[in-house]
C-alpha cells in the first residue's frame, strides 16, 4: 500500500541524516487546523485523512495519536500500514513525549519541521527527551522525500467591507495596541491566519473551505506591515492596506524582517501559534524581548459586534432556507425510489446552497453517513466507498456555509423509515440534552467546562458519555471552529455576551449508530439581580428539528415549549424566502408537539 511505500522513502532518507525518529504534527506555519495541501505532510505520510492527528516515525516502528473524535476512523484507515493506533485520553496510552522517551536512546535526533511545529511542542518534546539524551533538531524530512508534493496556494484576496466587518482594519488596529499597551508589549507577529484576517478584513481561500490568506501581521506602536505573496493583492486590495496604514511586504520576507529588527522592543509572543524556526530567530535577535502571552486578537474576535452579529442572522436564514430545500430534495428522491449514497448528499447540500445569496463555499467538507458509518464522527463519505442510504435507522448530516457575511454549521438527523423503540429513545436523549443547554442561565463569568454538564448529564444519567465537547465557537467569515469560546469540560475561559458557539451533543454506538443535533447559539445578557449579570443563549440556527424520531413523553413541558417556540421562529424567519410549497411543508415540520 501506498503508506509503507512513503514511510520506506522517509525512514531511508531518516537514516541518510542520522535522525533515529521524525515528528510530523497536524499543523503549518500558522498552527492552523485545516491545512493547505502543500503542509498535509502527517496525511500523505499515514494515510489517516481527519483534521488532527500527531505522527511519529521510528526507524523500525511508527505510531499515530488521534483523540475520540477519531478512534473509528483511524482503526480502519491505518489498517495494514504497521502504524500503531494510539487513542489519546484512554488509559494506558502514552502521550507522544512519553512514547518516543521510550523509543528512542541516548545520542538519537528527533527530527522535525521547525516551521510547521509550533513552540510550544517543541519545549514540551525537549522536557521529556534531554532527560534520555535525545536531542532534537529543525530538519524538514518530510518534505524532502514528498513526490509531487502539492505548491503552495495563492487565490485572489478580498476586503470585508466596515459594513460587514463592523470596523475597518485601521480601528482594529488601534484595538490591538491599546491591548498589547495595557499588557506591557511594544509589538506583535501576528500568525494565526484567523487573527491576520480579522485584524485587516483580508480573506482569500487558500485553505479548503476556510476563507484565509497566508499571511503574517508584524504590529508595533507606529508601524504595521502584512507579509503577503503580493501578486494576489489587486488594486484595490492594495488601497485598502494603505489607506489602513498596513505596508506590503512578500510573504517569504518574515524571517529576514524579524533577524533585521533593530529598535529596542518588547514583543507579544505566543508558543502555542509561533513555529518554532520564528521563535530562534527572535530570541536570537538581542533587540528583541519576547514576553510570552497568548495572541490577543483571539479574544477580541470571540466577541462579535453589532454588525457581524446582523450579518451573521441574515447568513444563518439563507442557510436555513437552504438545509429546508435540501431535506424537500432528499425526501423527493427516496420517495420516487431513487438509490443515493452518502457521497451524493454533499452535492445535494452544494446545489441548495449556492442558491443563497454571497454563498462563497462550504464550510467544512460535509459530513453525511448513515447507520454504523455515523458512529463516526468525522467520517467522510468517499464516492465509491461509502454506503447507500438505507430505508430505515438514521442519516446523519453535518454541514455549513461560508456566506460573505457569515458562517454557517449545522447538524441534522433525519429518520430515513422506520426506527426502533431504542433509536427513538436515543435520539430524544440527544435532543433533550440539546434543548438543556439552549435553556441554560448562568452568571457571567460562566466558563465552558461550566456549561457543558447542562447538556452531558442528560446523558450521564443513562451511563452514556461523547468523546468529543459540546460546542465551539464559530468565526464571521472565517474558522467554521474558532477558540474562544468552548463548551468542554476542560475549558476555563468564559463565556461572554457577543460570543457564538455551537451546541451539539451526541450518541455514538459503533458499528450500530450516530446521532447529532446541533444549532448555532449567541450568548446574550439576560438579566441582573443582586448577584451579578446573567446571560443565557439565543439560537442563529434556522431549520426545523425532525420530529419523527421523538418520544414526546421523554420530554419535559419547558422542553417542549422551547422546542415549540423554536419552531415558531423558523417559520416566521424562513416564510419570506421560500415559495408557496416550501412554506406549506415548513409550516408541517414546524407544527406544535402536543403538550
């Protein structure tokens, strides 16, 4: 198979080097989670096709490390290749530093691409390895020994204008250095792809449905320059940097320009995002105090404004008008008898959705799976490799848009026939601990890990558990996953006003079933007493719920009467851009559940 082939080329080319073991983490030079194809080096090289994913090459062996979302997945993709499968968070199984302490003796090298590896990883790999004596060393193996590896992207960029955006790059900018002002900090390298497109409204789409450009920010007191491959800034882009007070410099210049600071400075650093090849090169620059901090910026952009949160309900109702087309086109084909397979579903999905106005692309690849394939929760349904939709048990459907004023994630599961009395009751556990965290009030200052018992101890009293949060933010025109905020046990930043995250408990039973519901939700303040501000979540999300799965006697009257008023806005946000028919069949699926 193809793996062994590729991991035969790099263990060959590990010993030409010298090099005991290679590291080929999930990442690029931006620590971003979708990737560009040319730094998919951990999928060319394990065959393992999910987002996240930690690969570790010896000379004689080779393990993989994915979390719950991916147990299944990997199991069947690494089958046969001789990588080991380690499922992280279960007990007994070694986290990456422990394993290659393990494997690898006194005077090894670990190599790894210290462009794409972030800091952070790096310190935490040297605290665990100098104690064997191991060292390790910035050498791109990978790429050395990658055929026809994939060039770098460079699509056209864009502006967001202030009316979507809600303030221009220049405003932003004068918002990070009162921040990076409060914080003790002259300056900022600006590197997660997400924080450069907020910061300077810049998007392009030189990752798989993630509205981005390559780029790198530096940003001083007086100065702020965008590291950019300038052959894809029109006329107008170029306008807008200058008249925001942003020069234009080539995006293989960052090096150069951070070794040539010269002006005394302290700079914002960020482990967790800086690459470790940018890292040496500040510390070794004598001009350059690094403070370690997180990057700001993520926490300014967690939080919409006014303008984005109106765009994002006008996106969130071409999308719901979209996913009622869908199901309609779904319904129609199985009724006349039709044989579709979960790959088709995407198409289906497309087709709706370019319908809607400012519809850019997807959101993220979508995922459509029935029966055993939807205890997977990441599953990609491949044209010639994945099931028929059955007549009977679940679909599952996670999808989204990226609109020119919004994104966009959903999650619907539809009865495709007849279920049994256990589907039924699984699937309205789910939707009950949906509807809990919908519901919840709390006190600001709230954490995620707070939050996310609202909706897992609906589960956790039946002895059932997910491996995976309960939610994640969402970007405005950007990261379909984007942190802040979090709705995760281990989570402790708060959850605040203006934040929008996700709400999506689920049932997985391998090789049987998966279940998801999911909504998009706004933090709002709801009220204040005595003991502070309370807040509580509105959902953006417009598309009915199926009610054909529910037993209505799991439900309690406040869930019903939420579900029911949920419905109700539905309808009323969606009547306006459907036609006669669409609206009748809307109004159906939207009725009321009896009390």
């Amino acid at each position: 198979m193809e793996t062994i082939e590729r991991l035969a080329r790099l263990r060959a080319r590990m010993q030409e080097a010298g090099v005991a073991g290679c590291l080929i983490p999930s990442s690029d030079p931006h620590a971003s989670e979708y990737l560009p194809d040319h730094w998919a080096a951990r999928r060319y090289f394990s065959g393992f096709t999910g987002s996240v994913g930690t690969l570790a090459v010896t000379l004689t062996g080779a393990a993989l490390w994915v979390d719950g979302r991916y147990f299944v997945q990997a199991e069947h993709q690494l089958e046969g290749s001789g990588i080991e499968l380690q499922r992280m968070g279960l007990p007994g199984v070694p986290t990456v530093e422990e394993y290659l302490a393990r494997v690898l003796s006194k005077g090894d090298i670990l190599a790894l691409d210290g462009a794409v590896t972030p800091t952070a990883q790096v310190r935490r790999l040297q605290k665990a390895l100098d104690k064997r004596g191991v060292t390790v060393r910035d050498l791109d193996l990978p790429g050395s020994c990658w055929e026809d590896r994939p060039p770098l992207p460079a699509t056209p960029c864009f502006i967001l204008g202030r009316e979507l955006a809600g303030l221009t790059a220049a405003e932003k900018l004068a918002k990070l250095r009162e921040q990076l002002d409060k914080e003790g900090a002259d300056g900022i390298l600006v590197g997660r792809l997400d924080s450069v497109a907020w910061l300077l409204n810049l998007r392009a789409f030189d990752l798989d449905c993630t509205p981005f450009a390559l780029a790198w920010c530096w940003v001083d007191r007086g100065r702020a320059v965008v590291f950019l491959d300038g052959s894809r800034a029109d006329e107008t882009v170029r306008a807008y940097l200058a008249e925001n007070g942003v020069e234009l410099q080539g995006y293989d210049q960052v090096e150069e320009f951070l070794a040539g600071v010269r002006a005394p400075l302290v700079l914002r650093t960020e482990p967790d995002s800086l690459n470790w090849r940018f890292w040496r090169t500040l510390e070794a620059n004598s001009a350059v105090t690094v403070q370690e901090g997180e990057d700001p910026i993520q926490d300014m952009k967690a939080v919409k404004n006014e303008a984005e949160i109106a765009c994002i309900r006008a996106s969130h109702r071409k999308d719901g008008a979209a996913m009622v087309r869908f199901e309609r086109e779904l319904e129609r084909r199985l009724a006349a008898g039709e044989t579709l397979y979960e790959s088709d579903i995407a198409d289906i999905l497309i087709d709706c959705r370019r319908k809607g106005e400012g519809y850019l692309e997807e959101s993220f690849s979508a995922i459509s799976a029935c029966g055993a394939n939807a205890a997977m929760m990441h599953y990609h349904a491949e044209p010639g490799a994945c099931s028929p939709l059955a007549d009977h048990g679940f679909l599952l459907v996670d999808c989204g848009g990226q609109y020119r004023d919004g994104t966009t994630d959903i999650t619907r599961t539809y009865a495709l026939g007849p279920l049994t009395d256990q589907e039924k009751r699984m699937y309205t556990l789910v939707l009950k601990a949906h509807i809990n965290m919908a519901m919840v009030v709390f006190p600001l200052g709230s954490t995620g890990g707070n939050l996310d018992l609202a909706s897992r101890r609906i589960l956790w009293a039946e002895g059932l558990d997910y491996r995976c949060g309960t939610g994640h933010g969402v970007g405005f025109v950007g990261g379909v996953h984007e942190t802040p905020p979090r709705l995760n046990q281990s989570d402790r930043k708060a959850i605040r006003p203006g934040m929008v995250v996700t709400d999506e408990p689920g049932y997985y039973e391998t090789d049987v079933m998966g279940i998801r519901i999911e909504n998009e939700l706004l933090c709002v303040s709801r009220f204040h007493t005595e003991y502070g501000e309370f807040c509580g979540f509105e959902p953006l999300t417009r598309c009915p719920i199926g009610r054909q799965a529910i037993l209505p006697e799991l439900l309690s009257a406040e869930e019903k009467a939420w579900l029911n008023a949920f419905h109700q806005t539905v309808l009323e946000d969606l009547s306006g851009l459907l036609d006669e028919e669409e609206r009748a069949w809307l109004a159906d699926r939207c009725r009321p559940l009896e009390e």
